[in-house]
C-alpha cells in the first residue's frame, strides 16, 4: 500500500479491510481475546487466491494498515518479500477454513487463557447465563496433540472439526473463531472468552456440572426462540459499542 495506487473497487476494499483488521486487533486485545498478545493472528480473506494477514512479530495493540501482509493459500507472502516480519507459522488454519467455508471472511487463531484452560480442564459450557447459552452444546473442542498447526493436514483436520460453526477451541493450545466478517468475529471471540472466565468462576465456586440435562435443554430451547438468526445485525450493534468502550 504506497497511496499512489490506483483507486480501484479491490485496492478500497482492501484498504478498508486494512483499517477494520487493525481496529479489530486493538479492540481484541483490550478484552483479552488475543490473549497476551504474544502470539495468534487475524486475518481476511482478500479474494479466492490472497488472504490479509496480521504478522507474528507486530503487536496488537500497535499494529499499523500498512503492517498487515498478505499471503496467498499455501502461506507464501504475495506483497513483498518474505522475512521475519512475515512469519506467520501456522497460516495452514486460515487458509484451509477459507478454503472449505466460503462463507467466512475473517479468521482468528489466538491463545486466549479463559478459553485455553477450560478446554484443557474439559469443562463443557452450560447455560448459567446469555452469553454462555449462545455456546452451550455448540462448541467443539478438537485434541490434536497440541502440535502447531503448521501443514495444509493440520489445516484440514481444524476446518473439519470447526465445521459449520463459529468457534473451535483446540486442546491445551488456543481457539479459533471465523465469521462472515470482522464484526461478528470480534463479537464471538470476546463472547467466548468471557463465556470460559464464567465457566471457570463457576468451577471455582461449585461442583460442575451446575445444571440438570432437562434444565440446560430447556434454556436452550428458551435462547433459540429469541435468537434464532438475527445474530448478524445485533454482532454488528455489539461491535459498534466494543469499538467506542476498548479503542
Ligand atoms: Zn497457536
């Protein structure tokens, strides 16, 4: 990005994805979505060949629109030459999720410790509130191992364990959370991480599981008649407001 490029459609979009990426990545931070900010990485899709990616070695908080790099699907920068600045180690989980989910344009792979530890501890999400409804019975946990998801293989097997859904956590390592844009990715990780912070205060406080299987059914059932679908527009309100309370 030089500003002298020619305006097309693609070079304001990407501009625009550029500015939305790096506000997402101070926002995601700030509520401890991403962690320590030490590792992890979000991304957009570009088109069908180029994926814009934050790069390991920027922090989260300080990344700048131009610090963003772009990659193509098998991990190889297309910007400019690859260096430090442009290790990105486990790409393979963004590029196969693009891949087999043409629905999803944002990515993100992080090591937030509330989610991290709960999947490690194999606590299931309940119910006890909103928040922890919208993910009950909805959130695979996937045990690779641990590894580094550094092949197309390792790629494929998180994709596949992600499915349909919006957030995956993997097993003493991280989570991953994709969407059909960068709201609704900001939302969930934000959701999901608070979701684990309850879950563990309640593991702390009592003996899980909290509640019965009819009692979780029928709250469940009760979330499902209220927010059946209209997720998209009201991630996009709760975004508006992450963005005015953590930038
Ligand atoms: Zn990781």
């Amino acid at each position: 990005m030089n500003g002298k490029a020619p305006c097309t459609d693609s070079s304001l979009r990407e501009s625009g994805l550029r500015e939305e990426l790096v506000q997402a990545c101070r926002v995601l931070y700030a509520v401890k979505a991403a962690g320590d900010g030490l590792g992890g990485h979000l991304s957009a899709r570009l088109d069908e060949r180029r994926i814009l990616i934050k790069p390991r070695p920027v922090s989260w908080r300080g990344l700048q629109p131009q610090d963003l790099i772009v990659i193509d699907f098998n991990g190889k920068r297309v910007d400019g030459a690859a260096s430090e600045r442009s290790a990105v180690r486990e790409w393979p989980i963004h590029a196969q999720i693009y891949a087999a989910r043409p629905d999803v344009q944002c990515v993100l792979h992080a090591h937030p410790s509330a989610s991290t530890l709960m999947a490690a501890l194999g606590i299931a999400v309940e119910p006890l509130d909103q928040d922890c409804a919208a993910f009950a019975g909805r959130l695979a946990v996937l045990d690779n191992g641990a590894v580094s998801i550094s092949t197309p293989e390792l790629g494929d097997e998180v994709a596949r364990a992600l499915g349909t859904r919006g957030a995956l956590l993997l097993k003493n390592h991280g989570s991953v959370v994709a969407g059909a844009d960068i709201a609704s990715v900001c939302v969930t990780a934000y959701r999901l991480e608070k979701v684990a912070e309850t879950m563990l205060r309640a593991a702390s406080l009592t003996k899980l599981p909290v509640m019965s299987p009819e009692k979780s059914a029928a709250i469940l059932q009760a979330r499902e008649a209220v927010e059946p679908g209209g997720q998209g527009r009201m991630n996009h309100e709760r975004w508006q407001m992450m963005q005015d309370y953590y930038l």
